[in-house]
C-alpha cells in the first residue's frame, strides 16, 4: 500500500470514503454533487498549503485524509498543519491504516515546517477518540462551529 497525493479521478472514490460511516451517510452525496466536489477538490489543489491524500492498495482507494498548513501568529508565529476528513475503508479497518496515515500526515506537516498539528472531531466519533488519545493528541480546547 501506498500513500499519494490524490488526483480528480479520485474524487468519487473519497467522497464514498466519507459517506462510508454513520454521519458520514447523512453528509455525502457524490451521484448528485460530483460537480461540487470537484471543483471543490480543483481550489483544494489550487492552494501550495492544501493537499489531499489517499492510501491505495493497487488501484483501490482504501484511505484518505486533508492536511492544511495555516500560518498563524499565536504561539510565536507556529504554523499549524490541519488534518480532516480522516477515513479508512470499512473493510480496512483496525489494520494500522488510519496510523500509517496520521504518521505520513505528521511527517509531512514537520517537513513543512509546521509546529503543531491540530484536528477536530465529532463528538459521537467515540472510537476515533481514542484513536487520537492514542496517536498523543490532546483535548486541549474545545471547538466550535457555525453553519453559514
């Protein structure tokens, strides 16, 4: 298995990723919004601080994940590195997948010189908690969102 950028042929495959769960199924809908996606996916690409990629197993897209860079002048000017949309295949699951791409994700964020990486998650995500308790993130704030 391997970790690469994903391209916009890959854009149905990650959005069923992320309909691929729970809230996920509410959320999703690349049969009728694949135009949205993808030129959602086209700015992702577009921005030299946003990228998103995928674990393939062969031609099969069984992992994914968006790391952002932000600049940011709290904490003595610290770039952050956000990670979101986090899936694994259900197939694939309890497999040390979703870890080979939380420490490909950190290593990148590093080499770019971020300081910190930071993520949000739904509080109904009980499993994905601690999964990041165990990777060594901190609950350390909380968050917040508004829907425009």
């Amino acid at each position: 298995m391997e970790i690469v950028k994903a391209s916009k042929k890959h854009v149905p495959e990650i959005i069923a990723l992320l309909a691929d769960d729970y809230l996920g199924k509410g959320r999703e809908n690349v049969a009728d919004q694949l135009s949205l996606y993808e030129a959602a996916f086209d700015q992702i690409q577009s921005d030299p601080n946003n990228d998103v990629f995928i674990l393939l197993n062969g031609e099969t897209v069984v992992g994914c994940l968006q790391l952002t860079l932000i600049a940011g002048l709290s904490i003595t000017a610290t770039k952050r590195a956000q990670i979101e949309g986090v899936r694994v295949h259900s197939n694939y699951r309890g497999k040390g997948l979703g870890h080979k791409l939380f420490e490909f994700a950190i290593e990148n964020a590093r080499s770019r010189g971020a300081g910190l990486v930071q993520l949000t998650t739904n509080r109904q995500r009980m499993d994905a908690h601690r999964f990041y308790d165990q990777l060594g993130f901190v609950q350390s704030h909380i968050g917040y969102k508004l829907k425009l």
